[in-house]
C-alpha cells in the first residue's frame, strides 16, 4: 500500500506538469509539506505559475482550494468568517469564510496589515478558528499556500517573524529555462489556458483519505540519534552565524525533521538520512534566518548562510 500511494503522488507531479512547465521542485516541495501537515510559501515574480501551479495541485489531489487575493482594505472576518444577523429568525449566525477549505490559496499575502495577517496564526498552527469564542474546527486536510512578489515593495508589509515560523517551507519560484519557456509558449499556442484546467486534461490521482493514510506512513519513518543530533547542530549553527541576527528556531528544528521524514517516506526510504535533511535544508530554514543589516548591505543571503553551515557541521557516518 505505501509503495503504490508513492507511485500516486508521482502521478500527481505527472498531471501538475500537464500545466505548468519547469517548477518540479515547488511540485516536490508542496507535496512534502501536504504530507508533513503544514504550509509554504511561495516566492517568485510575476508570471512565473504560482497561482496555477496550487490550483492545478488541488485538481489533481481532488481537494477542494479556495483564492483569497489579500488587499490594503481586506479584514480578518474576510478570511475567517463573521457573525451576521439574520432578519427571519431574529439572531445572529456565522458565515464560514475562505479559510474553511482544504488548500487556501493566500495570494500576495504581503499586500494586507499585520491584522489581517495574524487572522491566519489560529488556523494555521491550530486547524481552527475562534470567532465570538466559539472554536470550529477546520476541514483536513488544511493547508495554506501563500504568494509572495520578491521585488515589488510598495504598498506591501513585512510578514511578522511569527507568522514566518509557521511556515513549514518557503519555495523559490523562478524564470523557467529557455527550453521550458517555449514548451509554456507551445502550449498556448495549442490552445492550453490557465483559466480553463479542463483544456489540460488534468484528473484527479488520490481517493478520499489516502493523503491521510500516506501521512501515517510517513509517521512511521525512523530517524538515528546520531542523525537527529545532526538536524540540531545545523540548527544551531546558524543561531551562532556572524551575519545572523536570529537564526532558525526551535519550531523550525521540528519542521526541518517533519519535512525530510516525509521526503524520506517520498524516497522509498525507511528512516531519515542525512542526505534527506541536506536535500530539504533551503526551503525549510531560509526565511526562518533574519540577517544582520551590515549583512544584507554586504549582499549575504539566507540561502548562502544554510549552505556553509551544511558544509562546516560535520556529517555522521
């Protein structure tokens, strides 16, 4: 059963590429976190298939996704739901808002106040929602994939530290090659639109509740103490780094081991490795870093920091 739920999930980066065109590693990545039950971030300019690429994702996994383009004026009930008065029984009654899905699609998260931001912390480290305090559950699985454009500043808010953290991944979407480009322009040109999925033959792979029970499988994957101790020495070394002013947290130790126990389990692998936490370190720990400014004027990166720091920790054998 494990085997031919591994062979699915490849099914589904098969009928995503049907769609978009060289973004494998933000497929893979997206998959890692389902599995893991967490979020991600997604990082590129525009143009590049974010939005398209968690749309085609939920057809393919047959899970219901909703878009909330985050705005200047957007409210947190907008995104959580409200309590609204009803005239014909004479009380009040809560309205579900877009949260209550299985993949919310937060486009330009970074666009709306931190108030509005924050409406999202409950939900996506609880799988709830308080409203009036009455707690209600959210469906599973719950994800968020939220977007981010990297170059364009104005009018935008820094996402809190806090928020940032909750984040299991954040995935660098960039430019496609110049072979993939064209592959994108043949497309169109055949008649393939992103706004009408259908014209890309894309199906649904996973039946209802085999995502869960590929969760439980990757439960079941083991980890070496010498190899968990290895997660927290790198975890650690970026805290001592000269250029970091706050290195990866705790929470972050905890997803960088959910996140290379499920690309363990997506591997065929029985227990995790260190070549699984190598291969995951990037996407989990780079925005969870905050650089020194003398740092950031010099150039340093996120990115940069995580890579010495995976060449300096020495490697269990």
């Amino acid at each position: 059963m494990s085997d031919e739920l591994r062979s699915k999930l490849a099914q589904v980066r098969a009928e995503v590429g049907k769609a978009v065109v060289g973004q494998t590693a933000a497929v893979d990545g997206i998959i890692v976190a389902l599995l893991a039950n967490g979020h991600v971030l997604l990082e590129g300019v525009p143009g590049v298939a974010k939005t398209l690429l968690v749309r085609t994702l939920s057809q393919a996994l047959a899970i219901e996704t909703k878009r909330v383009q985050f705005t200047p004026d957007l409210m947190p009930g907008d995104v959580t739901g409200s309590l609204v008065y009803d005239n014909k029984v004479g009380e009040f009654e809560f309205r579900e808002g877009p949260v209550f899905t299985n993949l919310l699609l937060a486009d330009e998260i970074n666009r709306t106040p931190p108030k509005t931001q924050s409406s999202l912390l409950e939900a996506m480290e609880e799988r709830q929602v308080s409203v009036d305090g009455v707690t209600r559950p959210l469906p599973s699985p719950f994800m968020v994939a939220a977007t981010m454009n990297p170059i364009e500043y104005e009018g935008t808010y820094t996402l809190p530290e806090a928020q940032l953290d909750r984040f299991l991944m954040k995935l660098i979407l960039r430019v496609p090659e110049r072979d993939a480009e064209i592959e994108v322009l043949r497309r169109h040109a055949a008649g393939f639109s992103p706004r009408d999925l259908a014209t890309a033959g894309i199906r649904p792979v996973l039946a209802t509740g085999e995502l869960e029970q590929a969760r439980a499988y990757v439960q079941n994957i083991g980890i070496r103490d010498d190899v968990l101790a290895y997660l927290v020495d790198l975890v650690r070394a970026t805290r001592q780094s000269p250029s970091v002013k706050m290195g990866v947290s705790p929470r972050g130790a905890t997803s960088l081991l959910a996140a290379a126990k499920a690309w363990a389990w997506l591997t065929g692998s029985p227990a995790v490795s260190p070549d699984h936490i190598q291969q995951i370190a990037l996407p989990v720990m780079r925005h969870r870093i905050q650089l020194r400014p003398e740092a950031e004027m010099e150039g340093v990166s996120q990115d940069a920091i995580i890579r010495s720091v995976l060449q300096q920790v020495r490697v269990p054998i």
